[in-house]
C-alpha cells in the first residue's frame, strides 16, 4: 500500500468516488413534518453526572488500554484474518452522505446504490462469479444463504432425494452448523496423511444423496488443495455443487479465484479479507457469490444497472430475505473504499505478504509444524506443553494468542496467521517470543498471564454468566 498518510487516502476516496456518488448523485432527503413525541414517553427531569472533561478523558482512556485489539500489537488469530484495518476506511464510512435512512427509494440513492453495485461487480471479478448479493452479515450466514441456494437449486429440478453436505474434518465449525441450519445431515470426511482431503473417502462418501460439499481452500491447516480440480469434477459428476468458504480468501487474492478451482457459489468475509475491525464477533459482511445457474435463487434485493441508472431488483426464484435492507452497509463501504485504494497491483501484494509473513515466521519459530507448504497461516504443535496456556503466557509478551487446539487432526495446535500488516521486526519478536516461551517451564506457563489487567479467567463462567455491568458488581449503586 502506499505511503500517504490516512487522511490523504480518506480524501483520495472521498473526493473521487463517493462524494460524487453520494452528496450529487443521492438526492437531499425529504424533511419530514414535526412529529410531537406522546406525552407518556417524555421525562420531566433526567440527572446526569457532572464531570469535567479530563475525568472523562482519562476514564475512557484507562478503558481502552484495558483491552487489547490490533491497533495495540500483532493479532495471530489463525483462521480470523486479523489484519491491521486502515482508518482511511473509518474515514470514509462517517462522510455524511453514508448515513442514509434504509427505506428510501431507489430513485433517491443512486449514488449508494452505484456503490453497491460497484462492489458486487468487484466481487464477482475477484471471485471469477457471474453475480453476488451482499445481503449476508457475516461467513456464517453466507453459508447460510448458501445452503438455502443450493437446497432451491435441486428443488427447482424436482430433485428433492438430496440430503447430504460433505465437509471435511479440517472445517470450520460454521461450515456443519450451517448446514444442519439449512436442514441437511453433514457427512464428515477425514483428511488424508497430508493434511488434504482423502480422495478415497470423499469417493466413499459421494452419491444421490449428496447436495454439495463444502470446502475451504488454502484449508485450514493452511495448505492449496492440490487435487481440487480432480474433488470438483467427482462432486459435479454425481450431480452435487461446490460450496467455497472463502474466509481463507486472503492467502489467493489476485491470484487465482474460486470459479476456476470449480467452485459453483462462495461467500466472502469482506471482514476478513479486506477491512473492518471485527473483535469481538462483529461487525462483518458475508457477500454471497454464485455461478449463472444459480443466479435466480440469490435472496433479495440484488442491486442492477438499468437503461437509467441503479435499482433494486428481486430475482425470479428467490430464496427471499436473509437481512434488512442491503446487508451491512457500513462494512460493505468499508470494503469497496479498499479494494478501491489498494487496486490490483495493492490486492496482489496483499494476498504476497500474508504468504510470505505466513512462512517466514514458520521458518523462525521452533514448535514442530507437521503439515507443509502452508500458504497464509500454519499450525504449529506445543507438543508436551498446553497450547491453551501457551496462549495465555503469549500475552504477557504483548502478542495476541493463535487460535488454539484446533483444527484436531495436530495435537496442542497453535494455528498461526500472522496477516500482511506485520513487518519484519514484528514477525522477529513474535518469533522470539514463541521460542523463549518453548523453553519455559510448566509453573510458568500455569501462572500466566501475569501482566494483564484480568488475570487467568475461568473461561467457562466468563462465556456462560458473564458480568456485563458494573451494577453487577456492586448491587447497591
Ligand atoms: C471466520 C470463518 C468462518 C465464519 O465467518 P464469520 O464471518 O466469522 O461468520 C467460516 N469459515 C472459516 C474457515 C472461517 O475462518
């Protein structure tokens, strides 16, 4: 990416594609007539606390370093794609004519509608799709949104005996949940001594019954599916589909797209792959990409080019809504303002520096990596020692912990995925740290993490009954 400084990309994007779009080719919203509030809804008095502003300052201050996000160090989060997200893309997202109100008629918007449009063409390109909807909100619910297509696509062909998804066992946990969701009995195929999918047991697995298999690729050992050209054509000749999970997109991008693989319809996590901040489980967008044969089943509306400019449009054999309005219209801008600003050349040295920090941080650490040659992100084994609380003592060294003990098929897993934004000097201390801790002992790493605000948790009572209010703890405020 270029060296100009955020807010020169702000403007860069601001004034030569969506200030036109939006401030000239939306038009000035209807005012509406003053609406009086009912009088049972008004208050009379409302106390609020008297504080001047440097309590304030340092209150949320204090706050925000009690955390730990990206913008304060390396985030390994293998498989979760936690790169650096830019703030020229905040930037852009709070121009005034982001803030639409939902409902308004297309005629009003052309200007949003145009970047949506713009957006679901760049997709398409990228994933080598003939159409994408943007509706989903999240990986998950493109496959969701996925399945739902696939089941209408058999159907419309009077094919109702079909009742199973593949998947592998390397998957991600969404992949099977999304497909019972959608009503279907998964059939789980174990891997092959490589890590790949077991050519033999996907044999085994295919027949009359099989709707699609679903796959992501790099997988999630971090490894190219070699033989995909060979997994499609035996998916397609016994009458099913390929689903593409496409949260691994990151490692191919520019590259080499998904239809090419044989893929008939994939989602992408614009989150992931290109930019918005998603800690924490949100917020995402999870656009949907479908070959010609599909195209009619895709949920509505999809946005289309007409003689006169830009509207909504319901295909003919939609499967219906899968969300308000577009989708998640703030990441989706996000997105676009992106893919805009870094361009082929930007997306190609993206897609080369996540490979390339991927597997010069592997060559560097010395926790054994079993499955090779990995693309974007690897998993590493902690062999004799817990990777959950490898996890835990990274953090005393200021890295956020790889995902942990998963995928199953390497023991004490640390799936390690170092993204694009690191430089070398980063990658070096993660390395450092990872090795130092390699050779620590287990009261160590018991103990950890120590430098922290929270401490060791117990992580089952802080999912299950979390306190998510100070009144909580102390009742009598
Ligand atoms: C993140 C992820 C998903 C789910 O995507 P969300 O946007 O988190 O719902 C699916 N598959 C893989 C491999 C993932 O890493």
């Amino acid at each position: 990416m270029s060296n100009l400084p955020h807010h020169d990309q702000a403007k860069w994007i601001s004034q030569s594609v969506y200030e036109p779009l939006l401030s000239e080719k939306n038009m000035t919203e209807v005012s509406l007539e003053h609406v009086p509030l009912p009088s049972n809804l008004k208050r009379n008095s409302l106390t609020l606390p008297s504080l001047s502003e440097p309590e304030i300052a340092r209150h949320y201050t204090r706050l925000s370093q009690m955390t730990y996000g990206v913008d304060s160090g390396p985030y390994l989060l293998g498989s979760c794609t936690m790169k650096y997200n830019p703030k020229f893309t905040e930037d852009v997202a709070v121009l005034p004519g982001c803030s639409i109100h939902p409902d308004r008629e297309p005629h009003t918007i052309q200007g949003t509608l145009e970047i949506l449009h713009t957006l679901q063409e760049h997709l398409a390109t990228i994933g080598g799709m003939d159409a994408v909807t943007l509706q989903p909100p999240a990986g998950a619910s493109g496959e969701f949104t996925g399945i739902l297509i696939i089941r209408a696509f058999h159907e419309s062909r009077g094919d109702f005996s079909r009742n199973e998804i593949i998947i592998p066992e390397s998957a991600h946990g969404t992949n099977p949940a999304s497909a019972t969701l959608g009503g279907y009995n998964t059939v789980e195929i174990p891997s092959n001594g490589e890590g790949r999918v077991n050519i033999d047991a996907l044999q085994a697995a295919l027949s009359e019954n099989t709707a699609a298999l679903m796959l992501t690729n790099p997988n999630t050992l971090g490894l190219f599916e070699s033989e995909i050209e060979l997994i499609a054509s035996m998916v397609h000749d016994m009458g099913g589909l390929l689903y593409y999970d496409g949260a691994n997109l990151n490692a191919l991008l520019g590259r080499s797209r998904p239809r090419d693989m044989g893929f008939d319809i994939m989602h992408y996590n614009v989150h992931k792959t290109f930019a918005t901040p998603h800690g924490g489980g949100g917020p995402g967008a999870g656009p949907v990409g479908v070959i010609s044969k599909l195209e009619t089943f895709l949920p509505a509306p999809i946005v289309i080019k007409t003689t006169s400019g830009f509207d909504l449009f319901t295909p003919e054999n939609s499967i219906g809504k899968v969300h308000g309005f577009y989708g998640n219209w703030l990441c989706l801008i996000k997105a676009l303002a992106y893919i805009l600003r870094l361009g082929d050349s930007g997306l190609l040295d993206a897609s080369a520096k996540a490979v390339l920090n991927a597997n010069y941080l592997g060559s560097k650490i010395q926790y054994e990596i079993p499955f090779r040659p990995f693309y974007h992100e690897f998993v590493a084994s902690s062999g004799e020692q817990d990777a959950a609380e490898v996890a835990k003592r990274l953090l005393d060294y200021g890295v956020h912990p790889p995902t942990t003990k998963w995928p199953l098929i390497v023991s004490q897993a640390l799936l390690v995925e170092p993204t694009e934004s690191e430089n070398k000097t980063t990658l070096d201390q993660i390395a450092a740290s990872f090795n130092k801790i390699s050779n620590e002992d287990q009261s160590t790493l018991k103990s950890a993490p120590n430098s922290t605000t929270v401490g060791k948790i117990d992580q089952a009572t802080a999912a299950r009954s979390p306190i998510l209010s100070w009144h909580s703890l102390d009742p009598s405020l």
